[in-house]
C-alpha cells in the first residue's frame, strides 16, 4: 500500500489541495496557487489558522510561497524554500514579489524609516533573510519593501559561510523556539538548516527528514560506539532531535533542556537521548 503524502511538504486537505498533486490525493477541490512574499521579519507557520496553534516552522523575510487559500486572515502556504507546508498571517505577505538582491548576514538588524541610527526600528529582519535594494545612502541600503537596513549587516545574494559549524556556533546563547528558523531563536533542526543553508547545503525543514536526507551526509557504520571521538561536524541524531559534533567530546545542540542553544559534553547527551529512546543515538551522519 502506497504510504501517504507528508502534510509538513504537500498541500492537502479533504476539502482543498495543490493542483499538482490531483494524481495523487483527493479532494473537493484544488487550487493552482498564487505567488507571494514574506513582507516581515519574521512570520510564524503555524498548524492551524489560530494563533495559539503549534509553531511549525518559520518564514524569513524575501522567502518566496505559494499561497492556496486566504480566508479570515489567515493564509494556507507553502515556502518554496523548503517546502515547508502551514498557515501563516495574511497581512505578513505581499503580492509583489521582487527579486532579492542582499542576504542577511548578521544574527538580526533592524529596518529603520530613515537611514539613520537614530529612527525608531520599525522591525527586525533575521540571518538569512533576504531583501531588494533599491538605492543606497550612507552607510544604509534602501529595500524595495520599505525601511532601511545597515548595509554591513548585509552581503551580495551568492555570500556564502562554508564553515556551517562556525555559522552554527554563532547561534549560543540564542533562545531555544519550538518551530525557530531565525537569527532571534531556533529549535534543533532550525540551527542545522540555516547554518547548512549558509554553507550553500539545502536540507529538509525536520530532524527525521534531515536523518534521511542524502544532503546531510552519509551515515556512520551500524556498529560505530556514540562516543566522544565524533569528528567535528558530525550530526547526531535521535528521536525527534539532532545535535552537531564539535570534536573533543562536545556537542552544539538546540535544546528545550536549557531553552537555548549551547555547548555541552557528549555523554550529557548521550543520557538524555537513551531517557528519550530506548534506541539512544540513532544515526550520526557528516555533512559533504
């Protein structure tokens, strides 16, 4: 019997579904979509068209969509970056999409009115976001969406950071969010994704999809011992949750623990996982 799709990267639902997927699901209706961009810093992807529904993931400022259905305020979505699949608010996204010309670099930066230090931040835009400029002045770039930005908080689009466990290690310190993609807070896979993403590495959204992802390296023999020679770089992954191999028998992990995210000892981990499952590590893999 053929498995069903995943609703987290395919759009459907019993009354409404993508129209590229009309072979494969069923249902009333299908919609063709219609593009859109993220108009805010960043917007929360949400599992339901309700603010107190689970946070999902996270979109970041530029990030292109596809937009199935608007109703009551409420947008039902998929990022084109990820394919990342949810509801997010309506008023976040615009029907003008521009082409992004800089890539955020630092961790956030603010969007002023005027291109001066002292105008109040009318927002915040997040690592990794994207934006389109359209002038400069001073120290500042003008974005085609309004406001402006700090141009050395700013790089040209390609700017990549190919040592993504460094980009990573800029992540300590940051709060730990349930759903967190963005240089304001993360969960486990959120970190892996950016900091991957930075490195020019596109990987899945989920700890369980990045485990089987071909992109998030090769996994270690069956019979390697989970112990605190790991290389720096490795992935470590078990139920639910990933963490990243610092060498020397430390890991950067992501963690609800502490809420935040932060270096500790590997066997601190190990613990924690066999509570988890009783499998413990399940799959450590290094990324090309």
């Amino acid at each position: 019997m053929e498995q069903p799709l995943d609703r987290r990267l395919n759009a459907y639902r019993p009354d409404l579904a993508d129209a590229r997927l009309r072979e494969r699901v069923e249902a009333r209706h299908y919609s063709q979509g219609r593009a859109a961009q993220v108009a805010a810093g960043v917007l929360g992807l949400h599992r339901r068209p309700d603010p107190a529904a689970p946070l999902d993931s996270q979109l970041l400022s530029g990030e292109r969509v596809r937009v199935f259905e608007t109703r009551a305020g409420w947008s039902w979505l998929q990022n084109e970056a990820d394919g990342y699949v949810g509801y997010a608010r309506s008023f976040c996204l615009s029907s003008e999409v521009h082409s992004p010309t800089h890539r955020v670099t630092a961790m956030s930066t603010p969007v002023f009115p005027e291109p001066t230090i002292k105008a109040p931040a009318s927002e915040r835009l997040s690592f990794w976001g994207t934006l389109s400029a359209v002038g400069a002045r001073d120290r500042f770039v003008e974005r085609a969406e309004g406001g402006w930005v700090f141009a050395g908080h700013l790089a040209e689009l390609d700017w990549r950071a190919p040592d993504w466990v460094a980009t990573a290690e800029r992540f300590l310190g940051l709060p730990y969010i349930w759903g967190g993609r963005s240089g304001l807070g993360v969960d486990c896979s959120g970190l892996v994704q950016l900091s991957l993403a930075a490195a020019g590495i596109a990987v899945p959204r989920d700890s369980d999809q990045q485990a089987a992802a071909e992109a998030c390296g090769r996994a270690l023999p069956a019979d390697a011992p989970p112990d605190a020679t790991l290389r720096r770089g490795d992935l470590i992954f078990w139920k639910g949750h990933v963490a990243i191999a610092l060498g020397e028998g430390r890991v950067l992990n992501a963690t609800a623990f502490p809420l935040m995210t932060v270096v500790e000892p590997f066997e601190a981990l190990h613990a924690r996982a066999c509570q988890d499952s009783p499998q413990g590590i399940v799959a450590l893999r290094r990324p090309g």
